[in-house]
C-alpha cells in the first residue's frame, strides 16, 4: 500500500510550492516612469516575486522528484501487475508531468520576465515602456502546482495498489474436459 509519510510528506511541500506561486501573483513588479525634469526613465518597487517563483518551482521540483524516486518513474523495478490499478498509474503517470511541465514553465517564465527590468531612458517628451510581467502567469503556475499535486499523489496510489495486487495464475483458468 501507498506510503502515508510519504504522501503526507508530498502534500506539505506541494502546497508550499502552491503558496509561493500565490504569493508572487500577489507580489509581481510594478513600474511607474520617474522624471528628473529632462528625461524618463522606469522606476520599478522592491523584487520579491522573482524570489517566491523561484522558490515555487524548486518547491514543485522537489515533489515531482520524491514522488518518482520512490515509484522508481514507473518504469524501473519491476514490472506492475495487470489490473487497472496499472492502466490508471500509466494514465496519470503522463498525466502528472504534462501538468508538472506546464506548472515549472509558467512559473521559471514568470520568474525570468519579473526580474527583467527595462534601463530605458527616454530625452524626448514621450514616457518609456516599462516591461512588466502581465497578470496571471504565476496564477497560473499556481493553478498547474495544484493539479501537478492531485495527479501526483493519485498516481502514486495507483502505483501502489498495482504492485501490491497479487495474481494468482495457478487457478481454474477454463472449462475442463471430463472423464
């Protein structure tokens, strides 16, 4: 049977990573453009979203990898036995890193687009265009954490129950013949 500790043990560090990813939507940077009396230029509040999406992804990577540690990536050890315990593993085994992929790139992307700040200065009378991350990246990096956590946790229990199955292939396989 699926390990507690260890399932326990995932879920605390997932929603860890899911509130830091929170946490840096709520935190993104903003620009306002500054005026020394003959030029612009883009004047950006403190960094500390870069920070919490950083910690996120290392936070989800650290999940990702005790949950395929322990279940060896499905595909080392030996083989699971037949049942849909093993069809439902498979399906959320692929499942599980699609939504895994999708969750680091939005959040290592938005990590890398907050901390870009523009050094654009400006001596005509137009304002620069101060870069800043748009609304919702990390949101959702966050929604894909959550999801990454479900499917990884399902999937380990689907991947417990298939190599706890005992199949007894010695039984009455047929119809027999009589005498």
């Amino acid at each position: 049977m699926a390990s507690t500790l260890l399932l326990a043990l995932v879920f605390v560090i997932d929603l860890i990573a899911f509130a830091l990813a929170v946490a840096a939507e709520q935190r993104r940077s903003t620009a306002t453009v500054g005026n020394n009396g003959k030029e612009s230029y883009c004047v950006y509040d403190e960094d500390i979203a870069t920070g919490l999406g950083v910690g996120s992804f290392l936070f989800l990577l650290l999940s990702q990898i005790l949950i395929m540690v322990t279940s060896r990536c499905l595909c080392c050890g030996k083989a699971m036995r037949p049942s849909g315990s093993r069809a439902w593993a498979v399906v959320l085994f692929i499942t599980c890193w699609l939504f895994f992929f999708i969750a680091e790139v939005c959040l290592l992307a938005g990590s890398v687009r907050n901390a870009y700040h523009t050094k654009y200065k400006n001596l005509l009378n137009d304002p620069p265009s101060c870069a800043t991350l748009r609304k919702g990246v990390f949101g959702a990096g966050a929604a894909f954490a959550f999801l990454t956590a479900v499917v990884s946790e399902l999937y380990y229990v689907s991947y417990s129950k298939a190599n706890d199955a005992t199949v007894n292939y010695g039984k009455d396989t047929g119809v027999r013949m009589g005498n």
